[in-house]
C-alpha cells in the first residue's frame, strides 16, 4: 500500500493537464480534471496497486481481471471516449458517442501529461501519438472522436507543443477547422 506515493503522482500528473488545459484555453475543465481519483472507490486502489511507472489500473487489472478504480473513474469523467457511450435505436447496442471537443481537447491534455508523468526525462513529443497507435482499431470510440484525437496527437509529434495548444484554443474558440 503506497498512499503517500500514489497521492504525489495523480496530483502531480492532476497540476500537468491544468497547466496544459489553461494553454488550450479550457481552465475550468483542468481545474476540475479527475477530481474523483481522489474518492475513496478510486484513491485506495490506487494506492493498493500503485506501479509508479504505469496506472494502477493495469495492476488490478492484472490481480482481478477488471479494475474497478477504472470502471468508477471513466464513467465520472467526461474527457474519456469510455465515457461516451449510449444504447443505438438502430443496433439497440452499446454504441460510441462523438465527443464534444472541448473534452478531446482534455482527453488530449490528459494523455500528454500522462505520458510525461510515467515517462520522464525521457518524454518525447512523439510517445503519446505511439502509444495511441499501439491500440489504435482495438478501442470501442467513435471513429470522428478517434480521428481528431489522433490529429492532435500527431500534430504534437510533427510541431511541438506549442502550435498544438494555439491549434486547440482557436478549435475551441471556432476560429479554426480541418
């Protein structure tokens, strides 16, 4: 049981995504990023399978079959594509849901902070783009939220930062379309 340990990443990790959420011009949503981490049903879970190097999840995962940290988290929060899911009249199946970009924009946010938490001095601009073609075509997501996702991704991997937070902002503002 690592509390202290587990406590120190997701807020570190939590301070990133703000600081990334306030370049792309969506504050609010950074301010409030993944305030249930700190529920009980997901923060002693948490700490119970904290890796250090990687989500906790993946370790109650590998124990239990499933993580139920994970289950609670992503249908809390909106910048996950897990999130965006309804039952189709068509198919009346579970089907993915376009996200609204203001929580791509997050979603975005949150994986390059991620990547710089579990990677750090050796981030690159390009592991968050590799990491999402690692499962690219294996995820139930709407195929226009996987599009956008993966342009922001691999536009921060061919610009750098910087264009990739100004291109969001003016997306979110409606000055810029593909």
């Amino acid at each position: 049981m690592h509390p202290i340990k587990h406590f120190k990443v997701i807020t570190k990790h939590r301070h990133k995504v703000i600081q990334h959420c306030a370049k792309c011009g969506i504050l609010w949503q950074g301010l409030r990023h993944d305030l249930s981490k700190y529920s009980p049903s997901e923060f002693w879970r948490g700490a119970k399978y904290f890796q250090g190097d990687k989500s906790p999840n993946e370790g109650e995962r590998k124990k239990h079959g499933h993580s139920l940290a994970w289950i609670h988290h992503q249908g809390r929060n909106k910048h996950h594509f897990e999130y965006w899911k309804d039952y189709s009249p068509e198919t009346r199946m579970l089907s993915p849901v376009k996200m609204p970009y203001k929580y791509v924009a997050e979603m975005f946010c949150d994986r390059v902070a991620a990547s710089k938490i579990y990677q750090g001095k050796n981030y690159k601009d390009s592991h968050p783009i590799e990491y999402f073609m690692r499962a690219k075509g294996k995820r139930l997501i709407h195929p226009d939220t996987s599009d956008e996702l993966e342009i922001l991704l691999q536009m921060l991997s061919d610009k750098g930062e910087e264009e990739t937070f100004r291109f969001i902002k003016k997306r979110i503002k409606g000055k810029y379309t593909y």
